[in-house]
DNA sequence: AATGAATGAGGATTCATTCAT
DNA sequence: AATGAATGAATCCTCATTCAT
C-alpha cells in the first residue's frame, strides 16, 4: 500500500487556489486543477470527496492558515493597542505577502457558495474576539457590536488592501498608518 | 424590422441577476437563465452578444439602477453633510429594497470578472465623487483620499448591509444611525 | 426553428437498440450510441430526458410495435384457436424478422431496470387479455390463470426462439407446429 | 506463501451477486463490490483475473450449486416421474430460499454476456440430461427434443417463480402442484 | 425579432486496473 | 496475500453558441 503523498495534496491545493483567483469559479475546473497540479483528475478524489468538498477544505485552510499568521506576536498581557496594531499589520503583512490567498478567500466569501460559513464562528478566529471583548471591558473600545467593530477596523482595511493589490491604489507604509488611526478613533473612546 | 422588446430584455436581465445571486456565477447556464426568463436561449443573443457581454451589462445596468437612486434628494446646494446623510441612507433603502441586486454586485464585484471596472470612474458616480471633494474643499472632510474616504463610509456600510441580509445581524434604524456617526466622525474634521 | 427530424429520433433509437442486443447495457454508452446514430452525443438529450429515459422509452416502443403485429389479422369473430394460432404464428414471426428487437426485450425484461413494468398491464396487450379471458369462458381453455397461461404458451416459445435465434437449435415450421399442439393441449380442456 | 482466503473469495461472490441483482450490470463496479465485500479492490484481483472473469466465474460458481441442490434426492434407481418430481420440487425450494442468487442466474442468462455458454453442455447438468433420455426411452417423455422438454417443464416454472419473486403472482405448494400436472402431462405420452 | 433544434467541447465524476508497500 | 494510492480512459450530461426557419 502506498501512503497519501503530501506533496500531491498540497499541489492540488495550491493549484486550486491560484486558478480560482486567476480566472473564477466559473472557469475553474476539476480537469484544470488537476493539470496545473500535475496530477490526474482521478487523483483529487482520493483526497476530496467532490469540488464542493475541495473548495470548502481550500477555504477553511485559508482562513486558518491567515489566523495563525494575523496573531503571531499576540498575547493577552499586552495592552490592548499593542495587540489590535500587531494584528492590523499582520493582516495587511499577509495580505501582501499572499495575495492569491487573499483574493480567493475575498471572492469565496462574496460567493453564495458559503453564506453560512461566518467569520467568528470559526475556532481559530476566537482570539480576535476575545481581544474585543477584552478592549470592551477596559473601556478602551465603544459599547458597539462585534459587527460594527469588524465594519470599521477590518473592513477597510480589506477594501484598501484589495485596491492596492489591483494597482488602483498605493497603500504604502505610511497611508497604512494614516488608515490605522482612523480606524483605530472609529472604534475607540 | 420589429423593435427589441423590452419586456424580454427586462426578463433576461432580472432572472440572470436572480439565478446568479442565489446560486453563483458557476451554476447559472444561458439555459437556465432563458428558462427562468420564459424565453429561448437563442433569444438571448438578440439582446446580448455573449455570455460574458450580459455579465457586464447586468453589472453596469446595476450599478447604473443604483447609482440613481442612491443620488436621490441630492443636490449641490444642500449642505455637504445633509447630501451625504441622504446617500447613506438611499443606500440603506436600495439595498434592503433589492437585496438581490445588491448581492448580485458584491458577488459580481469581488470576481475576477471585472477586476478592471472601477467604481468611480463610472460616469453615473461622478456626482458622489464630487461631492466627496466640495467637501474637502470646504474643510468638511478630513484631507484623506477617496478610497480612504470610501473604506470608512461604504465599506462599512456595506458590510454591515451584507450580514444583516445574511440575517446575522439586524441593522435597524438605530444601529444605522449609530454606524452613520460613527462613519461620520471618522472623516470629518 | 428547426423542427424535430423523426429520422434522427430513429436512428437514436435503432442504434441504441442495436448496441444494447449485441454488447449489452453495461458496455452501452451514450456516446457509442451517438457515435453509432450518426449524431452528436448532446443531440440525444434533445429527444430524451436522460439514459434511463431512452431505455424505458425504447422498450415500450419495441413492445407497442411488437403487440401491433402480434394481433395482425385477429379479431374476436374468428373462434378462439384460430385466433391463438394467428397470434401464435405472428409472434414467431416478428421475431424471426426482428431478431435484434426481440433480443432487446428479452435482455431488458431481465434486467432489474423495469421490474415493475408488467405485460399485461401495458395498453397495447389488452385484446390478448381478453382473449384469454374469453377462452376460459366458452370453457375453451382450462380454468387457469392468465400467468400459468402465458407459462405454457409464450413462456416456452420464446424460449425456443431464443434458442433459435443464437443457433443453438433449429425452430423450422415443422418444430414450430408440434411446439404449437404441446402448448395447445395444455392450456385446453 | 499463504493460502487465499476462502472467506474472502466468498464475500466478493456473495456481494458481487447480491448487487448485479439488485443494480443491474452496469451500476456493478469493482469498487462497489469491494467497499460491499469489505475489502480493497486491489483484493478482488488476486483472485478473478479481471471483471469478465469474476462475472463468469460467479456464474458458473451459481449454476453448479443450483444444479447440485436440484438434484438432492435423485438416483437412477427411482420410476422416472419420481425423479422428475423431485426435481421440480428442488428447483422450486432453490430459487425461492436464494431468490438473490436465481434472479442473478436469470439476468446474466439474458444478457449477451454468455450468449455461448448453453445449459447442458455443462458437466454438472449432465444427471438432468440423462434423466430425459432415459425417460425417452422408456416411452415415459414424449419423444421431442430436450429443447422442447424444457421449454414445457422448467421454462414454465422459472416463469411463474420470477413472477412469484416479483411479487405479481403467489405460486404457493397447490399452485405449484396444478402447474406440475400441467408440466407433466405436456411431456409424458 | 424570435426560437427550438443541433452540436463539439468540456463539465464533474467513476471506471477497471496497476503500483508500491 | 492484501491493500490504499494512483491513474488514463471513459462515464453521463450540460455548456455556450449557432443554425434554419
């Protein structure tokens, strides 16, 4: 018996990702993705139940993977400013340094193909929210909702990120700065 | 020579945005769209060169809708902020009034399909974007670019729109306003 | 428009009928059965559903057009055995003469694809019902029923021919006659 | 070197069997039988070359217990109709207590699949075949063919008892008993 | 203008089989 | 002997589009 080849998994996934960013949903086939990953169609089946399963285990990667990333250097003895900068430049950090990844999980998300699949609900997404909850308590953060925290704080910052990352905008070090204290008046008392 | 018949244009355009909000982009065929529209496929290249050619003008068409509405009540004798409180809130209205259409483009929106079709270099926008700079002008708004300007005004609201459609949340009349000021403070000097 | 061409729908049907006989239903495809009809594989979708809807479709016409011949020159003046002898002999000779299309049937009513689909309930076998049924009343035929009837009558004839027909005996008219006083005999008081 | 594994061998027939009949032929895949039969695929070709093998195999594995099982009780000291009775009992009894394995045996007899592969030829009918003869000689049978003797005699039963399997007919032991005589006296001067 | 028929290309998925362990 | 991984070929079917009317 052979043993699953990581290298093969990994491929489709990578494949996958950058076709769907490159060229859509729509025109991102099971055979396509198998061709750019240098496998045979039949192979993605050994590690995937059907595309729905591949593009829903791609998403969850993803996200996961971007979690990990957005709270390296995080911990819960740092005043809350410290944490909530740390995070927004890891997030515009991973954003840039991964922009495939980043333009497929934007797309995916605006897709009905995950309606259900919310943000917060996910496990490795919890320190965020409890790095809110925390500012809230020290009155450091507005009595606002989790949503309209996210609203004014990540939700630019995507949009930002998205327009630099298609060459309609230059988001430099600077303008990133300037964006962050918005943001970071918006949300605080 | 007959004309075009509007009817069937209107018919094609309302079941493609349909079918393509509620089941994306990859599961809506020109057959489906004939079928939901009460019409052959053949017809729709009457109306349409092809399928990419219908996209875009369901996008433009849209966009177009909403743009209209969105500058309803305005005029450039209003104060700035009264024009902008009515745009926030014809966007609102638009939005939960259309919750199709208003899917529809930020599925459309976050494709790679029209990666190169900017919002405000639509001629139907200019208005916003002039309203934008009389208010720099006038030292209303913070010396902030557009797409900062937009990040901390339509993001937001937007995203909020999105889950509360999603049914995630409820964006009442009062969580509205909140995100109004909040949004407001945010670029106003 | 076009209108459907009845000779496409033939050739669709006469190739599947003919691939099925000689290669069976599992090494049948859609496409060979395009390929075979002269026409393209989506081509066959115009005139059916789907596979199992050409196949169900296929049988009942080779049955409907096999009862047509079958009651070829019976009407319920002539007394009884005249009848049954008409019948008797047609049968015999339809599927001497249609051996593909006899063939087909037989495959397929063995097949767990239609076990629900009984003979005698089709339309098109009714007068041979009745038939029967008024045999038994002129005290003709035994007071048996209408399965141990076709048990001892069609049963072994078209064992026969089957027999026949893959060259494994030889049913000439003699052999037929002395089959046709066996069956006679048995079902007669 | 170990020996193959009779259980196993077992369970791919028996699962093999078990879903042509309730499936069909072409909804049969290897796969199926080996997820069915508990074992790798792979496993099913150390012991059947290829799939025409197992099918043949699986065949002519049922016919020899089937004919093995018809003839319990026979020997060529008994009056002929004694063992013909005896006979007709056991088929009856065989295919009502394996109505899987009988219903397998009917559809591989009808598809072209074995078209060669004739009923008496095989070794282990050869007691049935004699059986006949002797009754020939005897002046017991009529003097037809064999093909016409089981054209009246088991083609009859294998009718009713497929119908009683199905469920449209119940061939209890009198309705068995009436169709014997029927039988009987059809071959017998 | 409008349309159902027609189609080659391609869609997702499963096939029978072999490979490597 | 036994097996899960791996696969090219084939499966059914749908696609975007064009044709003929």
């Amino acid at each position: 018996m052979r043993h699953k080849d990581d290298n093969k998994n990994q491929a489709i996934c990578d494949a996958a990702i950058e076709l769907i960013t490159k060229n859509g949903f729509a025109d991102t086939s099971m055979s396509k993705i198998a061709k750019a990953a240098n496998v045979s169609p039949a192979t993605i089946y050994v590690y995937f139940e059907n595309k729905e399963d591949l593009l829903n285990k791609l998403y969850l990667f993803v996200k996961q993977e971007m979690s990990a990333e957005l709270l390296n250097g995080v911990n819960s003895n740092q005043p809350i400013e410290e944490s909530f900068k740390i995070i927004w430049n890891n997030f515009y950090n991973y954003a840039v340094e991964n922009p495939i990844r980043f333009a497929f999980t934007e797309q995916f998300a605006n897709s009905p193909m995950i309606a259900n699949c919310r943000w917060e609900s996910m496990e490795f997404f919890r320190p965020l929210v409890e790095l809110f909850e925390r500012g809230k308590q020290q009155k450091v953060f507005k009595d606002i909702s989790l949503e309209i925290f996210k609203a004014f704080t990540f939700a630019p910052l995507m949009g930002l990120i998205k327009e630099h990352l298609n060459g309609e905008i230059v988001l430099d070090k600077k303008a990133l700065e300037t964006t962050y204290e918005i943001a970071w008046d918006a949300i605080t008392n």
